[in-house]
C-alpha cells in the first residue's frame, strides 16, 4: 500500500473515531472537545512553502506557536471558505489574551495561480492581519497537505488548475509545538466549539 493509501486509510478511521467522539463526548485533558482526535498524531511534512512576504514557510519549522491552526482553501471560494474562517476568527476572540498570543493561523492556498501573494494578504487581512498566508506549486501543496490527512487532489478541479475542497469536506487542522497534527473539526464547528477545544488543546500542550 503507498502513501497515500495508508494516509487515506488513516483519515477514513480517523473521521470514524471523530463521529464516535463527537456522539459521546471526546476527551482531552479533563474537557470535552468537539473536534476529531487524530491518535497517533499526524507527523507535519517540514517541506517548505513560500508566505506573503516571498519567504520561505514550513508548517513543521515556522510554526513556532503552541499551537497553529491551519486552513487548506482558496480566496475566492465563495461560501464555505470564508464561512469557516470567519467562525474560526470569531472563535479566537472568544478566547483570553494569554490564550491568544499562543495561537497562529495560516492559510494555504489550493489555487496559487489565482491567489497571488497580494491577493492572500489582502483576503487574510480582512479576518486578522496577523494570520499568515502561504503558497506553492500544487505538487508541493499537496504534499504537505496528505501529511495532515487533506488531499488536494480529491477536490473539485477549478478553470484556473487549483482545487475547490469544499464538496469533499473542509478541515481546520490542529498543529502542535512539536510538529504533529492531533485534531481537526469540521466546517460546521461552531465559535464556541473552536474556543473550548482550542483551550482544552493549550491545557495539555
């Protein structure tokens, strides 16, 4: 079995176990958490992307936060994109300063021939100037997304050769200060819901 077999292996028993979580009410710490458990955790490919200001980016080396949450889509999605990023960004500010200042997100393009450098600084700036926006080649894309369980190539083929993800399901992933990926929610997460996870994970960090 390849790679990417075993990842899509991996994803589909780990969706199964986040439906039985999401049912009875996982556990993490001493909290409850709506979002799905990846155990063991996904291990974050360090393959480098390239941020707005034409640096490179890793989502293993530059994530220097307790905790990033990253968002795999594209700027002019015209619904559940912006849905999600406008929940999650609501869910952040749910959360108390100290919480805060140990959270990044970043958001990685499916659609670099559209989503220039400007065109994701100026998408991203209007949820929060602080979160960071990161492009490749969709080969490089795809590569780092299967490390976390997303696959590129599963989503719908848009006219300018990037990805919609949104018809096959949408994940804001979880990466931890040690460069592995133990949650993911869903695109119906709720603010709320982002905010106690999102407190339960810094809890056990």
């Amino acid at each position: 079995m390849g790679r990417s077999a075993r990842l899509r292996t991996a994803l589909a028993s780990t969706l199964a176990a986040g439906l039985l979580l999401a049912g009875c009410g996982g556990e993490s710490g001493d909290g409850e958490v709506t979002g799905s458990v990846v155990d063991p955790p996904f291990e974050v490919a360090a393959t480098p992307l390239t941020d707005t200001e034409g640096k490179p980016f890793s989502l293993a080396d530059d994530t220097d936060a307790r905790l990033t949450l990253v968002f795999f889509g594209y700027t002019q999605c015209p619904d559940i994109c912006p849905m999600v990023m406008q929940t999650l960004t609501s869910g952040l500010t749910k959360l108390s300063d100290e919480e805060r200042e140990q959270v990044d997100v970043v958001f990685v393009t499916t659609d670099p021939a559209t989503d220039t450098r400007a065109v994701l600084r100026d998408y991203l700036d209007r949820f929060d100037p602080s979160y960071v926006g990161v492009r490749g080649d969709l080969d490089t894309t795809a590569t780092v997304a299967e490390s976390v369980g997303v696959f590129v190539a599963d989503g719908e083929e848009l006219a300018s050769g990037g990805y919609d993800l949104g018809s096959h399901g949408t994940y804001v992933i979880a990466v931890d200060g040690n460069d592995r990926a133990p949650m993911f929610w869903r695109q119906d997460t709720s603010a709320d819901e982002f905010r106690s996870d999102i407190s339960s994970l810094l809890g056990d960090a």
